[in-house]
C-alpha cells in the first residue's frame, strides 16, 4: 500500500525525521514522560500474560496427553503440543483482554485531559 508521505518530503529532511522528532520530544515532555509514559501498564500486562502462558501450558500438556492416550508429555506428537499451545493461548487471552480494555481506557482518559 502506498501512500503520499514519503513522497512528500524531500530525501534529506526525511532523513532526519525520526531524530528530529526524538529531539522535540525529549524537549517539550522530557525522559519520563517523553519517553516511558504508559511503560508500567504494559510492562505489567505482558509479565502477567507470559506467567499465565508459561503455567498453563504445562498443565494443558499433561491434560492433552491424557486425552490423546500418550504415556508422558515428552512424547506426545506435534498436535498435541499445537492443541497444548492453543489451550494455553485461551488462558493467556484471559488475563490479557481485561488488562488491555483497561490500558485503553486510561489512554481514551488521558487524551480527553489533554484536549
């Protein structure tokens, strides 16, 4: 898909761009807010998504193989490590859906503040 912006601008000055607009921001919001505003939350939201992620996957393991009639995890075939990993994706969902509804909600929030 193409689109006009890069042919709007000259090649010198859009080779610039980014560190310009790097510079502006460091200028007018600085480090902390310029650079890291909004880290926390979704710092958090994917340490508890891969958490969640890493416990259920075990457990989905040791559950598919008891469905699929295989003697252990170590060997169970592909498809039962694929429906190991989706089964475990649903619970990592789970945790992340309410936790990015609520990272969304702060930022709807904060850019009506600005305004």
């Amino acid at each position: 898909m193409h689109t006009r912006f890069p042919h709007t601008i000259p090649q010198h000055i859009s080779n610039l761009l980014p560190c310009r607009c790097f510079l502006h921001t460091l200028r007018t919001e600085g480090v902390l807010r310029g650079l890291y505003a909004g880290a926390l939350p979704s710092l958090v939201s994917n340490v508890g998504e891969n958490a969640v992620l890493f416990a259920a996957y075990g457990r989905c393991q040791r559950v598919w193989s008891d469905v699929l009639g295989c003697p252990s995890v170590e060997e169970m075939g592909p498809l039962g490590n694929a429906l190991s990993g989706s089964s475990a994706a649903v619970f990592s969902a789970m945790w992340l859906c309410p936790t990015e509804h609520i990272k969304c909600q702060l930022q709807v929030c904060q850019l009506f503040l600005v305004l």
